[in-house]
C-alpha cells in the first residue's frame, strides 16, 4: 500500500462523526427518542422567504452555476463591508473581504497566509476541535491557551506562552464550544499581545449574532491600523441556516487577502456561488429573521441555565450561542459518561475530552469532567426532557459499571 502523511494519520478523527457513530445502530425506545445536542448546526432549512429567492437564482440566473471570482462575488463582498464597517463603527472595504466555502475554510486559508510546519498559533482549551485538527494536519503546533474560571482565555498566559514561534492568537467569540461571550476590552488586550509580538489576532465570530449583549462586542475595526494585526472571520451558516451551502468569510489586509487567494484557487477555486448569492439576499432581507432567531435562541439558553441549576452536583461553567458548557459530578470520565447517555438517557453530547490534549500530552484532567451540550436546536419542551433526562443519570446504577468496564469504542481525543 502506498504510504500515509504521517500529519495526517496523527490527526485525530473529526469528533461529530464518531459521536454519529455511536447512535448509527441503535434503536431507541418509542417513549425515549434520541435528543441529539451532538452538533452545533441549525437543522432546519433556511427561512421559506430565502428558499424561494433560492430557487429563483437557479431556475433564472444562470451564472448561479458558474464558477465566480476566487475572493467571492463583488457584491456580496460590498455588502459585508458596509454592514460590518456600520455595525463595528469602523473602516471596512470590499477589498479587505474574501469569501470562502464555510468558515472553517476561512481559518485554513488564514493559517496558510500565516505559518509553516513548525510555528504555532494559541489556542484556547476548551478549543474548538476543527481547529486544532487543521494545525495537526499542516505541522502547526496548537499551544494550548488556558482559560479562567469564567471560560475566558489567561491574557497573562498568553505573555507568557507568546514567541517568536507564534504566529497568531485564536479566539472564538461566542465561544466554542464554552459560549463565553469575551467582553470588549479582553479582546482589545489581546490584540495588543499579537500585536506587540508581531502576531496576528484571528478572531472568528460565527456565532456573533446570537450574542446575548447589545450593540457590537468589539472595537478592533475602530482602530485605523486594525489591519495590522487583526483577521475576522465569519460563518453564514448559523444566521440564515446555510450549512450546506458553505459560506464563510475573511475580513483582513488586502495584501494578506492577495495571499488568500492562492490557497483558494488551488482548494475550491471559489466558494459555491448560490450560497453567496443566498448570503447577498440575507443581509439585504432577512435582518428582522434573524432578530426573531436571535431571541428565540436566548430563551433557550434562559431555559438550559434554568434546568441545569435545578441538578445537584452539575456546574455551568459556560453558556452562550449555542452551547452550555458543564462539568458533571460523577465518577466517570466524560468520554465514557458521553457513550453511557446514549444507552441510558437517549442523550447525544460531546464530552470535553474531546476539546482539549490528553493528560499525557499535557492536558487537564478537567476536561474529563466536561460536557458539551449543543442545545439551539431543542425547544423549551424538549430542554425540559433533557433535564429531566439529566436527572434520571444519578438513579442509573449502571453508571457505576461504566467506570470499571473496558470502553467498547475507544474515543479520541481532538
């Protein structure tokens, strides 16, 4: 057989595919359906509004099917710079816009523009595990960034961790997978720690419009010299539910973008044009949808909160977009907690063993006491189930077993 990238084969699995793999053969009972809080992807389809200009895209714009320039459409580029340069209060033209196919894209490219095999970017642990995955596979190095109390990144680690290997701070805000919303002038601090280092900050709002605070989280963009240290990226997948359409963006120096371009071409070429198009349609239409979505994923982040303070023993350690982030009180390591749910309770979740290094890579036990529970895509109705679910764990006496029992499937660690 032909030989393997060995960065690729020490690249851990992609963890939602293998928490897939965990339910794929099992048939739940009638009276307890599976509650899947697995993924961080709205599961219905856009708006019926977004549909139909959709489908009038590919039945009557023939170019929706044509490849576009490689930094997106222009004027989906125009878009996101008066909107973000209104929103953000700052300076913000086409030319500093590329559009990628999805926001993962966004961070590749980026890396690609910033490191070669052997530098290093921080990472915050909790990370989000695509991200540590990416590193893995080009020879990066993910130096794990640790988190305070309140699931936002140590500034004062990041002094002490930065050097010259150091290429670019990551951070996610709202978080994945903790939902900490990093406050205006903790993100500034770290801009000013890339930026005294000769760093970059690569900041990913993805799930920025469901951050529960008014008015824009940051100032970066009212800085005239942003471009200097700062790279914004975006996802339009959760905001107008364009998972499959993958679209994403990059905000940075045109020159940087110039860099871009030639990972992308040799990638995608271009991200899909009627994904663009349906994100050009969006940010003209649907800004009072998204409100309504807005809302609607507070009161269920209200009703996650609410249920898991009625719980003894479980802590909230971070909730906010998408994701409640949790440490459990039993005496069994997330990862095996995580497949004993899908058995016991019909719950999917990640365990946090999974979004951070082992312990014999100089991980924190912590992280077998963490869970990660996606619940956007849960109604109050059902995150009343999942609570009382929850409940239900401290009275299953097969947990017990599950400490001393060898695991069936052995889980990796992102």
């Amino acid at each position: 057989m032909s030989p393997f990238s060995a960065l690729l084969r020490a690249t851990a699995p992609p963890p939602v595919m293998e928490a897939r793999r965990w339910v794929a053969d099992t048939r739940f009972p009638p009276e307890r359906p599976l509650l899947n809080l697995s993924q961080a992807a709205p599961v219905e389809p856009p708006p019926e509004s977004l549909r139909a200009a959709m489908a009038g895209m590919v039945l009557s714009e023939p170019d929706t099917h044509l490849y576009g320039p490689v930094l997106g459409l222009p004027e989906l580029r125009a878009e996101i710079a008066g909107r973000w340069s209104m929103q953000y209060g700052g300076a913000i033209h086409p030319e500093d816009v590329a559009i990628t196919a999805g926001c993962n894209m966004a961070f590749c490219a980026a890396l690609a523009t910033l490191a070669v095999p052997g530098d290093a970017i921080l990472l915050p642990v909790p990370w989000y595990f695509n991200h540590k995955m990416w590193c893995d596979t080009v020879g990066v190095e993910a130096i794990p960034l640790p988190c305070r109390p309140d699931m936002t990144p140590d500034p004062e680690a990041a002094r002490r961790l930065i050097g010259p290997r150091v290429k670019a701070i990551v951070l996610i805000s709202p978080n994945n997978p903790t939902g900490a919303e990093y406050p205006a002038g903790l993100v500034a601090e770290f801009a000013g720690i890339a930026r005294s280092a000769g760093a970059a900050l690569m900041l990913d709002e993805t799930y920025r419009d469901f951050d529960s605070r008014e008015g824009r989280a940051h100032d970066l963009f009212t800085d005239p010299d942003w471009r200097d240290v700062l790279i914004h990226l975006y996802s339009f997948s959760k905001a107008f539910r364009l998972t499959g359409h993958r679209t994403g963006a990059i905000i940075a120096a045109p020159d940087r973008l110039a860099e871009v371009e030639k990972f992308l071409d040799s990638v995608a070429i271009c991200a899909p044009t009627l994904g663009q198009k349906a994100a050009t349609w969006g940010l003209r239409h649907l800004g009072p949808w998204v409100a309504g979505e807005r809302a609607e994923i507070l009161r269920r982040r209200a009703a996650i909160t609410a249920g898991l303070a009625t719980l003894p023993g479980w802590r909230l350690l971070g909730c906010g977009a998408y994701f409640a982030y949790v440490e459990h009180p039993f005496d069994l390591p997330s990862d095996r907690l995580a497949k004993a749910m899908v058995e016991s309770q019909s719950l999917l979740v990640l365990p946090g063993t999974m979004f951070g290094p082992a312990p014999e890579k100089g991980g924190s036990t912590g992280f077998g006491r963490q869970l990660r529970l996606a619940f956007a895509n849960m109604d109050a109705d059902g995150l009343a189930t999942v609570t009382r679910r929850l409940a239900a764990l401290t009275a299953d006496p097969a947990l017990a077993k599950r400490a001393e029992a060898p695991l069936a499937t052995p889980m990796a660690s992102a």
